[in-house]
C-alpha cells in the first residue's frame, strides 16, 4: 500500500469510511469486519468485507468512470472466461463524505505473484496464455473500444517524453532503439478482439504456483491485443516466454508490438511512479532490464 498519496486529486480512503459507507448503504453487511489490502493498485483502494467480498473505491475523479464499466463488462464476460474473475455483487454511491460510486465484488482467494520469484513459471506461462487466448476468442462485435487496443504509434509521444524524463537513469539510448524498433512492427490485420489490458502482477491472483483468478478489468476493451503480452516481461521469466507465446499463438508481429506495449507502459510509469509507488516502479524498471537482456544489451 502506497504510502504517500500518487497524484495530487487523490482522497483519503481509511477502513472506518468503508465501515461507514457499507453500513449506510447495505445494513445487512454492517456487522461484517473491514480490512484495507496491501495493493501497490493506482486507480482504487480496496478493502476485504467480511470473509467472501471486497470492496473497491476509486482514488482520483478519472478512476470514477470504470466504476459502471468494469461492473457492465464483467457480467458479460466473466461468465466466458475459463479462469476465475470478479464478480460484481453491488454498488454503493456516494455519502458519508466520499463523493463517488464504489463496488463490492466476490472475494477470490490468491496471492499477487513476484516476477523472478514464480513457483512453477512454465505452468503460469500456459495458464496465462490460455487466459488470453480464451478472451481472445469471445465475440468482440460491440464491445468498447479499448484504449490500449490502439496502434502502437499513439504512444510515441507520451513514451518519448517519458524518456527524456529518464536521462541519466537508465541507458535511453539503447531504450529508444527498442522503442524504434517495436514502432516498426507490422500492425494487426486480423479483426479487432478483446484485451484485459492491464495483465501486471498486481492483477494476477495464483495459488500453488497456478493462475487461480485475473482481476482489474477496468481498461478491458476491444482493439489490438497484443497488449495483453504484456506479462511476458512485466512477470514471466525468459525461460518461460516460448511457452506463454505458443499458448496465445502470438506471431512475430504481434510479439514485437507486446513487447513495444510493455516497454512503453513501463517507461511511462516509472518516472511517474517513481517515489510514489516503489512496487510499480520496480516492477517497471524489471521490465526495462529484461527487454534490453533479451535485445543483449
């Protein structure tokens, strides 16, 4: 849990609010115990209720929105998703001096995974990739457009900005090559299919070694997946990256944009993050370090 606040529009969010909010709002919950999560999560603060829900609240006026829409699209595509996802039980609104709406989902049982520290990598790596291939494969037609479903070159000026940020931190020059690189894949053909978009270590639940449940669907969408391979980098180890790519049947093409997405969230977060959420930073600098090995820089 961050322990200073990442962005200057960002509330205060303590268990007694929830307690308070829950009360009002669903008195048949009120007795239950209120625990804030360690969660190094940028968009909402979550609390467990109880044994069996969690409560989450957005942090900053711009994590409001997802709200009603992680609510609406969980309930169409949870149902189709071969592993465990949350499941919206109710939404609460505004009052005890918190001015937005909030969501109590389904507790679901894991522990957030450690990139370089896996159980069981090879097994994660096919349970992950089957993740995105079976999401892949749910009807698109009318989905939302997902924002990280875009070509690769709309991230070009916020990710070179970023860079010019991190001079002197980390080696931009060979960064920017890898950056130019990726900006010169082949872009998607096929039809646009549905992307978690967000598959970093903090969303990820396993147990035994094993992916027991994805959360966070907050920037699902529709567009270019190969944002979702993201986690080739962002978690699994390189000796484990084959079998995650074979899982999803990723292309070259496809890998270089993956690979160009977890370099360019990477590189945006971590200047960003910096001193405000140590996890995602080191988490980000695990990503910029294993993208040069694998060039052999």
């Amino acid at each position: 849990m961050c322990a200073v606040k990442m962005r200057p529009d960002e509330v205060d969010v303590d268990s007694e609010l929830v307690r308070r909010l829950v009360a009002a709002r669903f008195p048949r919950w009120a007795s239950l115990p209120v625990e804030r999560l360690v969660s190094s999560g940028t968009e909402n603060a979550m609390f467990r209720l109880g044994t069996d829900k969690v409560v989450r609240l957005p942090r900053h006026p711009g994590a409001v929105e997802s709200v009603a829409y992680e609510s609406h699209w969980l309930e169409r595509l949870g149902p189709r998703l071969s592993i465990a996802s949350p499941v919206p039980l109710a939404q609460g609104g505004p009052g005890e001096g918190f001015p937005w709406p909030w969501s109590v989902y389904r507790w679901l049982d894991g522990r957030n995974p450690v990139a370089g520290a896996l159980e069981r990598p090879e097994s994660l790596a096919t349970d992950l990739g089957a993740f995105v291939a079976g999401l892949r494969r749910v009807d698109a037609r009318g989905g939302p457009p997902g924002h990280r479903g875009v070509p690769l070159a709309e991230r070009d000026a916020p990710t070179r900005s970023a860079l010019g940020r991190l001079e002197g931190r980390i080696d931009t020059a060979a960064v920017t090559a890898l950056w130019e690189e990726a900006l010169r894949a082949p872009g998607r053909t096929a039809p646009p299919a549905w992307a978690h978009a967000d598959l970093s270590p903090g969303n990820v639940l396993v147990r035994d070694g094993r992916l027991a449940a994805v959360i966070d669907f907050g920037c699902v969408g529709v567009g270019d997946p190969a944002v979702d391979l993201i986690v080739a980098w962002n978690l699994l180890p390189a000796s484990a990256r084959a079998t995650f790519r074979e899982a999803v049947g990723a292309d070259d093409a496809e890998w270089a944009r993956g690979r160009g997405w977890a370099l360019s969230i990477s590189l945006i977060q971590l200047p960003y993050y910096w001193e405000t959420n140590p996890p995602l930073a080191e988490n980000s600098r695990h990503v910029i370090r294993e993208i040069l090995a694998e060039a052999g820089g």
